[in-house]
C-alpha cells in the first residue's frame, strides 16, 4: 500500500509518496516538480543541483522541470512557460495494483496576476507519476477549458543523474536527424551519443531511447510529444550558471521529450503527453 506524506523539499511545501517495493517520489507543489525519484532498490535516478534556490524565488535547476505552454523562447511569453514557477496543487494520490501515483492540477485561477495577465486563456492541465515496480511513469494532461484556439509547446526537462559523463552514451537515435545550438541540421551516423563537449540538440521523436551511464540503464519511451532534447551544458556553459555548481554538468544529461514549437488547442481539446522511465 502506497504512502503519502506532506514534507519539506529545502523550503518549498512537497508531498512524498512510498510505494510498498520502497520505490519512492518527491514532488514540491511549485511547478509539480519532480525532485527525486528513487527506485525499490534506494537508487537517486535524479540530478538536482547543490545551488539551486529552493525557495520559490526562481525555477529550479534539476528534476524534472514542467515546460509550458512555450519551450525556451519559441513563443511571446516567459521563458520556458509559467507552469515551473507557479503553485500546482495535489488533486489525487493513492495506489492499487502494484501501481503508485501522485496527481497535480493547474489552471487559470491558480496563477500569479502577471503570467494570467499575459497569458489570457483558460486552461486545465493535470501531471500525473505513477510508480510501477522499477518504472515511472508521468502522464501530461492539457485542456483548452475556453472558448478560443489557443497555442502551446510543452515538455519535461528532465535531469538525469548519470555519476560520471565520461561513461555516458545514449543510444536508439542513429540515422536520426538533429538540429543542434548552432542551428545546423545533421544526421547523428554514431550507434551511440558520447559526451564530450556542450550538447543542446533536438531530435525528431523515436518510441524509445536508453541512457546507459557506470551504475544503469534506463529505457525512456514517449507517446504525445514530437521531439527528444538532449542537452548538456559542457564546462563553459556550467561556469556561468549561477545555479550550478561549475564541476556539476559532470554528473548530468538532461534528456526531455517535447513539442517545442507552439501548435494549436482547440476549445474543448485535451492534449495528452506520456513519458516513461524504466531501470534496467
């Protein structure tokens, strides 16, 4: 039977939930946040950064960060979307058939006067984590609750703890194509994607990826979105992240599935995205 606690994740108000395998999930209520993710076994699947606010004053840099309705600065609004830097509130939780969740809503009502301001639309979203043996599974919900086509990116940033970036390779994306932080769009020929400079590429979407790091393997599979990101910051990029300690990109691939480019809700639409993580 699956637990659930009300906590403290530094100071930001999160809810934990264990499952009966030991299988555990933090989530902080701003940004629905995924901050840890530990499998039966107590392995940390996640990266959090050691300097990263935990207050609620800025976005927090690792976990899994909750990008919409624009990824980056694809669109008119705040970087990245209000959804990572407003309060979410828990709207379900429970457990049966091996199976574990915590569930998290946001609409209209719920957000700061100046992003409902600058971004006049109604909207209901819902992310649901659903543990399952060594799997987590996190199910993205999007209603345009209005009555006017609105547009919107979305993804999950999500922040791997890979121990070290020199053993790290993901692989399931040769003979893909990407377009890279140069704006050049290559093919990837290599079996295997090693690390060993800044990465900030974007793929077309494949049913299934594998991140092999020292310690596991982990098995991400996407159904809704239309892209992979990869991204790393490499060492210069690293130094001059105020939210990163400067030797910390080492030990994390960020790897998200997305729909970057804004595309059209109609009223009444729902939008629905799922990612899951499964250790090997």
């Amino acid at each position: 039977m699956a637990v659930v606690t009300m906590t403290q994740y530094g100071a930001l108000p999160a809810v934990q939930i264990t499952a009966a395998d030991g299988a555990e999930a933090t989530v902080s209520l701003f940004g629905a946040h995924l901050l840890s993710w530990k499998t039966g076994d107590g392995k940390e699947r996640l990266f959090v950064s050691s300097q990263t606010p935990l207050d609620g004053s800025k976005a927090i840099r690792g976990g899994v960060p909750v990008i919409f309705p624009q990824f980056n600065v694809r669109g008119p609004g705040l970087r990245h979307g209000f959804a990572r830097v407003s309060t979410w509130r828990l709207t379900n939780s429970g457990g049966d058939g091996g199976k574990s969740f915590l569930e998290f809503s946001l609409n209209r009502s719920d957000l700061a006067p100046e992003h409902a301001q600058a971004w006049p639309h109604a909207f209901e979203l819902s992310l649901r984590f659903t543990l399952h043996g060594d799997a987590l599974e996190s199910d993205f919900r999007v209603r345009n609750s209005g009555e006017q086509t609105f547009p919107f990116g979305v993804a999950l940033h999500t922040y791997y703890d890979v121990g070290h970036l020199a053993a790290t390779s993901i692989s399931g994306l040769q003979h893909q194509r990407y377009t890279d932080h140069h704006q050049n769009t290559l093919t990837q020929e290599h079996p295997a994607l090693h690390f060993t400079e800044k990465h900030d590429r974007l793929y077309q979407s494949t049913p299934a990826l594998t991140l092999n790091t020292a310690n596991a393997t982990l098995r991400l599979e996407q159904q809704g979105y239309d892209n992979w990101v990869v991204w790393n910051p490499g060492q210069a990029d690293a130094a001059a992240l105020v939210d990163l300690a400067d030797d910390e990109y080492l030990r994390f691939v960020c790897i998200e599935p997305a729909r970057i480019d804004q595309q059209p809700l109609d009223a009444g639409a729902v939008w629905t995205g799922t990612h899951r993580i499964t250790a090997d």
